[in-house]
C-alpha cells in the first residue's frame, strides 16, 4: 500500500508525545523532606510528516523516551512545575533539529506537613492545599524555542457565598420562567488561567497570590450576575500582578434551589437549599489587558474555554 | 400474567429508597453564616413483600417522599450528620408500622471562611478540610427503632511518608520478583469505618479526633509493613475512644517507584520516583475490641471491606 | 515501640492483595486471534496476624507476588473469568499453609472484531458487548479450597421502556408531594449478581443467557413497581438457570420528567423527558430460592448491596 | 463599588450558557416507540459587556431561559443532533438583536431494540451503539447566522489489533530505552471530530458512513505508526465525504506491555500482556484538504485538542 498522500488531502496541525507521567519528587535537607507531584504531559510539534505519510520514524523522538526525560530531568529537581517544564521543552527543541516547539503541561498536587503536637512532622505528609483545587501549568515554545509562553492556572476551587448575590433585570420572551431574586447562593468551581508575559518570575509565590485574590474578590462585593464577578476576578489579578497580561475563566453557575417545604407546612427563609447537579450555568470569559495584541494561538491546545 | 411467587422462589433481604439528596443548609447567626453540606441517602427495610410479589404498593412510601422528608429535616438543622439521620431514621418507623428499620447514610463536605484581612468572612466561603477527604456517616435502625447503630467513617484522606517504612522478611516462591527494602514510601488513601457502641455523643469532635489519630499514628513510627500501621492506627483510635468498638480500614498501597535513572547516568537516591496508578496493594483489615460479639450484621449495607 | 496488642484489641476480619492487574490474553489459532479482557483483584484470607500485631511478615504473600501470579496463569488462557479465578485461588491455597482461603474478582470487557466487507477480521477488534454493560466474577475460597463459592454478574445494563410502567397506590403522609401515574417511563442500570450452586458449569454460555432472561423480562410485563419488576427479572433467571441459587439486584430507578411545556403554548403528550441526574430512587433486592439456608457469610467482600 | 473598566483592563471573547441539559425525545408511531436521547450545551456569543462590566444584565438571556428553550425545540424532535442544533442555534441568533452567534453543543447515545423472540421490540430498549462510543455534534453560528459551522464527532470509540503493529527506526539519544519491535498490540480509544463544508446533509448517515470509515482503515493495513495510522484514516474519511473538509484526532497509545514469563519459566510468544493504565502514549493530528484555508477559528471552543 502507497502512503502517499493524494494531491489534495495534508497533514494540518499535529503534535504528539507522552501524557499522565506521575513524578513524585522528594528533597531531603538531612531529616527534613519535601515533596513536589506533578503530573505531566509532553507534547512535541514539528516536522513529522514523514511518520503521517509514509510511515517513517526517523524524526519520531519515542513518547517512551520523552517518558524517561521527564523521570531523567526531575533529577535536578522540580522547583515550580513552569520551571521545570521550561526546562524540559527547551532540552526538546537543543537537541532535536526538527522539534520546532511544543506543548508541555503540568497538574500539581500539594502534600502539607502532618501536625504532631502542634509541629510539622518531618517526612510525613497529607494531601492539602485548602480549597481542594489542582495547580495546572502548560509552557509553549515555538520558532525552536525562540518563542516561549508560559499558562498557569487553577481548576475546581470550589466557592460559595451564602448572600450578596442576585439576578435581576434579564430580558424576558415567550420561554422564561425564572424568577428574579436579590438574595440567593452562588456557588462555582473557579477554573482560571492566566497568561504570563514573561518566563522570569517566582511562579509559586505568584501562584498562591493569584489564588488568594481570586478568593477575596469573590467575597467582597454584591454579586449582580456571575458575568460581574469574574470580570472583577479577572480584573484585580491584572492590577495586582503587571506580569499576567490575560485571565480565562470557565466557572459553572452551579444552582442551589431553595427548597418549597410549604407543602410540608414549614417556612424556608432561604436556610434549605437543594444543590442541584445538572444541568447548570456555565459562564467563561477573558479579562484582558486592553494593548495586548492577538492571542489566540498562544492559547491553541490548552484545555482553554472560549 | 400472574406474579405469584412460584413455591421455590422467593424475595430475600432488600431495601428501597432515595440516593444522592444533595441538601445544603445554611444557618444565620445575624450576619455571620454557616453551612453544613451534606448528600443523603434513605433506604428502608420492613415489609414490602406485596409491592415486589404483586405490584401492590400500599406499603411503599414513595422514594420521592423520602427525598422530601429529607429536605423537610433539614429546615431544623443538621446538627452533625449522625444525629441528623439518626432523626430520619426514627421518623420513618415511627410513622410507618411496618417500616422495622432502614438505613440511612451520608457524605459531609467542609466548607471553610474565606479570610479577608486574616479574618474568616461572614458568608464567603470555599471547599476545605484539609486532607481531601469526605466525612462519612450511616445510621442503621431494626426491630422498629429499638436497635440503633451508628457507623462513621472518612473516605481517601491521602497521606505519604517519604521515609520510615520497609518491607522485607516475607515468604519467597517461584512466582516472587519483588526485592527487599528497608527505605521505602508509603503512600495510602485511608478509608476507614468505625462502629460505635452509643448515640449519645458529640459526633463532630469524635470525627476530629479520630482524624487527628489516625494521622498522627500513621506518622509515628518505622513501618514494617502496611498492615502493621493499620492496626497500629485502629488500636490508636480504640484506646482513645471507648464509644468506639470496632475499626475497618481499606487502605490501597499505592505504589511508588524508585525510577532506574542508570542508563542516563545519573543515581538516583530515593528521590526521583514514578507514583504508578495501578495496580495497586489493597490492605484490607478490622480491629475491634476483644471482647465485642459478631457484629457481622450491622455492617450488612454497608460500603465496607472484609 | 512495642506492637504486642493491648489486651482488649485484637484483629478481625481482613483480606489483602493486589488490585486493578489487567490482563489481556491473545489467543492465536494461526492467523485467528481471539482476545480475553480481564481486569483481576486477589485478595487471600488466612493467618497473617503477625505482620498486623509485629510488623513480622515471614506469612504475607507480597502483593507483587500476587500480581505475577495473575499474569503467570494468563499463560494457560483464561477460558472464562470464573474458571480461571478458580485456578487461580486453588494456587494460593494450595501452595501457602497458612492461607486458608480468599476472594478472586475479574471485569471483563468484550471484544468484537470488526467487520470487512461483512466478515469479522481476523486481528482488529473493537470494545462491544452491546449493553455496554461490565461482566464480573468473584470467586471464594474457605476451608482450605474445601468450600468453593462462585458468583457471576453484571455491571450497569442500561435499559429503558417508554411504556408499560407506572406507580399508584401508595400510602401518603404529610411529605407526599409525588402524583400518581399509570404510564411513564422506567429506566434503570441493571447491576445485578448471582450466587452458583456449583463450579462445573459453562459460566460463559450461562453468563449470556441469563443476560438475555434479564432483558427479555424487564421488557415483557406492565410494571406496577421497579421492585415488581426486579423480582419477576430474578424469579425468571432461577426458573431458568437451576444451577442458580440467588440473585441480588441494584437498579436504580432513573428519573424522566415530562417537562411541562404549558408556559410555552405547547402540549407535550410524554413525549419530551428532562432525565434527572440525582437524586434518584434506589431498588435493592433479593430472590432466592426458599429452601436456601443462610448465605450471608458468602456475599461478604462481595460489592453487594443488600 | 465602581465596576468601570481600568482604562487598560478589558473583557476579551466570552460565552454563557446552559450546559448538561439531558433531553429524552420519544417519538410514538402507534405502539412503535423510538428514542432519541442527547445532553446539550447551549452557549450564546454577542454583545454581554455591560453584565460583565456594570452588573447590568438586560442583555442576558438567562441560562434559565436557554434550558427551557432546548427542552421546547424537542417538542418537534431531534431528526439529528445537528440538525436539532442548528434549529435551536438560528433561534437565538433571530430573537436577540444582541446575540450574535454562540455554539450549542450535544453528545448522543444511541438506544437500541432490546430483542424478543428475535424481533426487535415496540418500546423496549437497552443501551447500545456497539463500541461504546458517545456521538458528539457542534454547531456554530456567528455574524448573527450568517456563518454556520458544524462540526460532528465521536469520543472513545476503542479499537484495538493484535498484530500488523511495529513501531522501528526512530532516532536514539541518552534518554531512549525503548526496544523496537515488528510485533506488537496497537490499541486507541479513537475520538475525532470532522468539520463540514455544508449544513445540508444527512447528518445521522454520513455519522454512520465516517465510524464504518475509521474501524475499517484502522483494520486493513500494517501500522508502522500510530501517526500513519491516523493519517490514513483521516484521508480515508476525506477521500469519501467531499461534504468533509478537516478531520481532527486525539488518539492515546494504549500501551499493552508484553510481560516477561521468563522469571516463572514460561515463554510468552506475544501472548500474555499487561494493559497499562498511564502514562500513555498521545498522537494528536489534522488531516485537511489542502485547498482549505485557515479554519483554526472555527474549532475555537470545540473540545479538540491540536
């Protein structure tokens, strides 16, 4: 059989590598250990055309051999997961003429210190970081590494505000049956990422910043639409941190109904509610800084929104 | 077509109800709000022997009531998930005389204040607990109410120990590859159910406790095998808690290897390791006080292990 | 530190071993392949209160070794889940002392070949098993290998009737809010499982008869109730299958609304359904045979329900 | 609080919506009952600034409102995911000055006859759609509906061949460990989501024609890669539905080690594998007619991957 491709059918956009790489790295200052779990995905883009059509592997650097990159790399240590996969994509790109670039993404676990009596134990560990999120980070590079971009965000930091949240004021046609309230639950699960522009920072001292204010600007204001509150969310990581130029957010506007209990002869001043599953609001938007240019294929192939 | 039980089949053991009522219940000290979040399953036992031998179904309380008995309980308060199911429970063969028992259960998640300026906020909240875990509780009532029985319980609370734990001394055959070690890491997602011997109890500071315990024994020693530190953390929680009778854990090993980083000449000191996702060890074990009956039949239902 | 246990604790009940080996068996007759598709837990029961009281593990079959047995016997083939789990635990009792006995479980899924020019292939498969449902097997061993338990079954069979169902006639208190309805739609996903009186038996060709019984049965009758219909589903496997001795059934009951379409001018004569997440009711059963003794010890470990 | 944007801080691309709207359309021709059964997501593009900016939500059709909607189309039925899409989609556009365009997405499955006495019954029905795949359908709309794009696909169709599978002649470094092989299983869960050049088609058809398409070039040649693979399956596609303009894959290398019998003093002739769960391989690609020009907006949104 001829691979050959037909004169009208090509290859357009690929990329390809090793996914779900779970590397636990420990530290030990003597007896004081640390921890740092990622789990990572490397993804190279290039020229590998000759794999598509014609079944040759000459340029195919092996996901088994990206695999033990990964392992071989976490050597030296982890750091912050954007440095490390820096590191890891710029190794990609040096060594291999016609790996042009990638894609390599990472999701962090955090392992916080048992207490015993009132001390941090020494190598003992729980899963943690309040707020039940995942750390995700995703470095691109491209023009052989001349071009580097660097992603960071949070997924499932699960919120919820008892009041100071309304919704009024929709436009109304023949399919609307809700009702307007000014005091109901917002509840989401934040999912946010942020585009840096540049690659020399702290990136987990700005992470646990980012974090913390998307927490508080989730608090300290009235809620009119969840439209609102994550354009403010976006809004104050922007001001508080010039090296972010651009937020996405995905936050599911996830409905808690107050429950009727006057069939059961009961009032419900808005104390019991039903948290629905599905289906549910779904609200993603970018908050931007207004001179940054075009973007979009900044964001190609990262588990983004809109 | 007649449904009459043919002489030699006929109905066992069964039970009915409604699964998955996600009730959130917000309390409202003035300004200062809390929530307890719970999902709640109902699921009776009795007599409702013509509704599956005939499809008749006047002894089947609908499980779409029992949902909303379960909202309706809500509007006085949770209180602790125990004592709130344990009020469900009497409720159901209370009002229904050949209702004998049933067995209810439920999933608590945290949720924890926002701090603004260092201060917990009034209504703004995120998902919390430390550790990741869910709270667990069954409440299991027979002979019409008189017998009561309660069974907490915490599902995947992860926790490693980057030292201090080995594995050697075991029995080789033909079949046996693995090798020794004495340094390894040990790293677990405890589930755990506990049987209590009362109802009369402050559910919520017990659950604390047995957390802490179970944390803290889990750290405090060289572990010789993961069967070991189970015991040694279900003994912990026994000698600490009289009302507790009876602990059983499942407890995956789950695996991490020390990655063979040789063949790119670096060493590897226990410090780069791959945290492989299966298969998995699975310790499985009761401990309980030696002078306690068969208790087989309260656990019957329930997700337990061994 | 001493693990010598207090006088008033002591190990119950506990199993151990590997979980989640998935094994897949090729068998090659020339250039006809065939694929067997198991996923295996082992779990051995016996004297392993040494490794739990003192870290001693001279009795403790590791884990690993467990797994190497599971793929070790895979070279023999398979045959079908049940025979295979059989070979299987008989190893482990029959080569340790001190094991005494075990649960051996398996999914299975389906592979069907893929059709060319209206014949199966000879080597390309896709995953069928049209249901979409998971075969499961659990094999229990006691006594040395003396008592021998086998219990088959099936995993979340989902199935639907538009018609033919309904639920009248139950009692109401003050929480009854649900209206009666003599047609409505019953779904469910059918998990049902079935303890064999024997272990010399075509557990294959059994395996998709009494699939077949389960479909044809819930699609035969008007169902008056979801229990109805589970127990006339398991009294038509026993009258089939005397080699069958119980039947333990979870199905949920699935909700579809009939949305109410008035607000916005149109009928809708059962025609379009939300169909719910949660919650949803919960139908746990058993059929048995009458002259059945107490089977409870065997269902232990078994993810039952009832 | 003032929500004027910073002169520099914008909202950039957005969308709101509803998702997980889980629609069941019966359709009664007589006593013959058929099911159309799909879970929609309805998001709306278009003028939102003020609600993010100022809290003003006079633009914002509720999701509320969108949910209602979904389910009042079905009342005329579905016919296709896509074609039910495009009607809801050119509603929303036509009713709302404002709303410029949006996506509405829908995965389908599919509900077979459930046989008796070798017929397919009236309305009675099991889950099926062998190879468990779920259909996926997009459609989008913009400059308020005078572009429509569809886009169809299917997620987690899962193949697999025993042999006509090497993998050879890829480039060595210091990281490669990998042996090459002539001989090996090639197993992928196949989702590709293909773009159309045309709203006018027999969108349920040509779904059925391009799933036949990709099982059998999947089966009727040696891989020499997974990147060739995917390539011919992709043309395959393209060669017979000119309405196809761009096929998308994401395909993970399943990888199924050969596991070494040699320890236990057995061969293993490629027969026992070990079916490994991560990390796996990812093979992500585009094939396109060459003529076509640059679509990478119109895929903005759609789950797709490179």
């Amino acid at each position: 059989m001829s691979n050959t491709p037909e004169v009208n059918v090509v290859l357009g956009r690929n990329q390809y590598g090793k996914a779900e790489n779970h590397v636990v790295r420990v530290t030990k200052d003597g007896d004081r250990h640390s921890i740092e779990d990622v789990t990572v995905i490397s993804q190279l883009h290039g020229d590998f055309d000759s794999a598509h059509y014609d079944g040759n592997n000459e340029h195919v650097v092996p996901t088994d051999t990206q695999k033990n990159t990964v392992f071989a790399f976490a050597r030296e240590g982890i750091g912050s997961p954007e440095d490390y996969l820096l590191r890891l994509g710029q190794h990609f790109v040096d060594d291999f003429a016609w790996v042009t670039g990638g894609r390599w993404g990472a999701r962090q676990v955090v392992w916080e210190r048992i207490a015993v009596d009132g001390e941090g134990h020494d190598h003992s560990f729980f899963r943690g970081g309040s707020g039940g999120e995942t750390r995700t980070a995703v470095v691109k590079l491209a023009e052989n590494g001349a071009a580097k971009h660097v992603i960071s965000g949070l997924q499932d930091l699960a919120v919820l505000k008892t009041t100071e949240s309304g919704f009024v004021g929709y436009p109304k046609d023949q399919y609307t049956t809700l009702q307007e309230t000014t005091d109901r639950i917002l509840a989401t699960n934040v999912t946010a990422r942020w585009l840096y522009n540049t690659t020399d920072i702290d990136f987990n001292a700005t992470y646990e910043s980012v974090k913390r204010i998307l927490l508080e600007t989730f608090t300290n204001h009235y809620s009119r639409a969840l439209q609102e509150t994550q354009y403010l969310m976006g809004k104050a990581v922007l001001e508080a941190h010039p090296e972010i130029d651009e937020v996405k957010f995905s936050m599911p506007n996830l409905h808690h109904f107050v429950v009727d209990l006057e069939p059961f002869g009961l009032d419900n001043p808005n104390v019991v509610f039903w948290a629905a599953h599905s289906p549910y609001g779904l609200i993603e938007g970018t908050i931007r800084r207004e001179s940054l240019g075009d973007t979009d294929k900044l964001w190609d192939g990262v588990p983004a929104f809109v």
